[in-house]
C-alpha cells in the first residue's frame, strides 16, 4: 500500500507502507546503528518519536523475544529503506512486518533515508506524519501542531513498584523508561533492587533505605519533570545518586545546571566518546535529543566524559555527594560493549559513600 512521509516543513517522502497500517504523528530522528534493530523499536527512551534507520536493509535477521527491551513497541514509526521479508537467523521468531503488525506500529519503507536523513542534519529534528491517504495542507497543520510528547514518561512507567531479588548492594530506581539490559546489567553483579514509578516522592524511596539511587533512561524532555527534580533534590546528600541518560539530565538540573535540545540528537551505536579521567576513548551507544550545558554547572560538579563528535557533556561526577552519571548507555546491545565497566563504577561510587558515612 502506498503511504507517505509528510515533514512539518512540507517536504513529503513517499514509500510503501507496513506492519500496522494506521496514521501517525511523531518526532522524526535517525539512529545510525547498523544493528539492533529490535532493541530500538522497544527502547521506551524513543515514546512518541518516528525512528529512521540509516542502514539500508533493516529486518534481515528477524525478530527475537529474548532481545527486547520493554514490553511493547515505543516507536511511533518505523521508517527503512528496504524491508527484509525473508530474514535469516537461528533466532529468528518473527519477521518485522509481522512484529509492528502485532504491535499496531506502522513502517514505512521505500523512501529515501540518506536524504530524509540530510534533511534532519540540516534542518534539525522536525515532526512529520505518516500516512496512507491524502491529507489537506490545513489537516497536516492541525495534526502536527496537536502533537505533544510532553507525558512521554508517565507513559512508560511502570504502575507500581517492584522488588527484584539480589544478595548484593540494594538499589532503589526511579523507571523513567528503563531498558531491560540495565535490570539485567545490575543483576549480574548481584545487586538487589527496588524499582520505583517516576512519580514517586523522595520519602517514600528513602524509607526503603537503599544503598543508592538510580536513576533510570526514559523518553523526552527533562524540564517536563521538574516536579521530579524536586524530588531528586530531597534525596542529593542523603544517598549516592547514579543515573542514564534522562536519569543524567534529571541529576544535573536538580544540581542547578541545565540542560538543552540537540539540533538532530545523538542516536546510534557508533559515538565516540573520551574518559577525561583515563584519556581512554570508547565507542558508545546514544539515543537522546537533550544534553547538559557545559556552562553554569555549579561547583563541585565535575565533567567526567565528553563526546568527540561535538564536545558535549557525557559524563558528571560530584564526589562529596557521592554522584555519578552518564549521557550514554553502558547496557547497549547488541554493543558495543566498550562502556560495560561503568556499572562497576556505579556500584563502587555507591559503596564508597557508604563507608564515608
């Protein structure tokens, strides 16, 4: 069925549509991946977005369930140059068009994502609708300027809180959209934890007396949680704080720095970013659109890593606070897996407060 791409700009892409043909509205990125595919259909970090993949064929070793990284689908769109309808892996379970059919997410295929791509670089991230029928110019406005993605992360997390067995360090964390990999992550060190929705008070998580707080990736604009920096404000001295990603924004603005949006994000599995304590430098998995602002970071606030492509802040660290956080994702798969160690150096900032106290 034929379908098209409609960018708030007014240019217009048409392709072919699949998976679950219904119209949609979102935020259209790119992600530069050449895998994983699978992990980024379900990443809750991308609610309310229209995900472009910049690697040609998308789908050619299918679908598993051990790879996904929440419950469902969070794209609002699946945009590839060419649909593998004949995948080949051992662990194949599904192909693509069927998963986003079973998940009602429609894909687009066809079109050209080098230059759809070109678009996002020069212009910035746009909205845009995917759609199979005609639509008046005065329709695509409306439909456009109703999209919001401001509830992003009361979407995605959870109802209530969850306890995981562990014999190790007990970690509460604050589910903004949490990947899975970094439950499992924490698991295969032995940590127990108890996981809490985003809108929980800080009383509550600090009468569960953990050994620290994590604060957890998630989808949108950190500014549009300022009730929940609150919240991390009550809990900075009381406990040691790590976080991911939004977890990382979330911790910089309650430690009165700021935060702004990226032109185009950062969205692959290929960044580069520099340990500024080892000189090491390490390939990265990102998915954000929001970074901390170098400038105005209050004192005793520490810039850890910085990112190569655009010498953006990666990495905070406050010692007396016992505070550590990263932009990008140490629990990417499929990879790389360069970053892995952080988790480590979570626990181990964690700990040593704890003996400080």
């Amino acid at each position: 069925m034929k379908a098209q791409l409609i960018l708030e700009n007014g240019t217009i892409f048409e392709g072919k549509a699949f998976g679950h043909v219904k119209e949609t509205v979102g935020e259209v990125v790119f992600n530069t991946g050449m895998t994983g595919y699978q992990e980024i259909l379900t990443d809750p970090s991308y609610y309310g977005q229209i995900v472009t993949m910049t690697y040609p064929l998308v789908g050619n070793y299918g679908i598993n369930l051990d790879d996904i990284e929440s419950d469902s689908v969070k794209v609002k769109g699946f945009i590839v140059r060419e649909n593998c309808d004949q995948p080949n892996n051992w662990r194949c379970e599904f192909e693509l068009d069927e998963y986003l059919k079973r998940n009602k997410v429609i894909g687009l295929e066809g079109i050209d994502t080098r230059a759809l791509t070109k678009i996002i670089r020069n212009h910035g991230t746009m909205r845009g609708i995917i759609t199979v029928r005609e639509l008046t110019d005065s329709l695509v406005k409306t439909k456009l300027e109703a999209y919001s993605n401001t509830n992003a992360v009361r979407e995605v997390t959870p109802a209530a809180k969850k306890e995981i067995a562990g014999e190790g360090i007990h970690i509460a964390m604050m589910d903004f959209g949490m990947k899975n990999n970094i439950v499992r992550s924490f698991q295969n060190r032995g940590c127990r934890m108890t996981v809490f929705p985003a809108g929980t008070k800080a009383a509550e998580i600090l009468d569960a007396d953990p050994d620290g707080v994590f604060l957890s990736n998630g989808p949108g604009d950190p500014k549009d949680l300022m009730d929940v920096v609150e919240e991390i404000k009550a809990m900075v001295g009381k406990k040691p704080i790590t976080g991911i990603c939004l977890g990382h924004q979330l911790l910089a603005l309650a430690l009165g720095g700021d935060t702004e949006k990226l032109k185009f994000g950062h969205r692959g599995a290929n960044h580069p970013v520099k340990d500024l304590h080892t000189g090491r430098v390490m390939i990265t998995s990102q998915n954000h659109g929001y970074v901390v602002k170098q400038e105005g970071l209050p004192e005793g606030v520490e810039i850890t890593h910085l990112n190569l492509n655009d010498q953006t802040v990666e990495g905070l660290r406050h010692g007396e606070y016992g505070i550590y956080s990263i932009q990008f994702h140490p629990e990417a798969c499929p990879g790389p897996h360069d970053t892995d160690p952080i988790f480590d150096e979570f626990i181990e900032v964690i700990r040593n407060f704890g003996l400080k106290g």
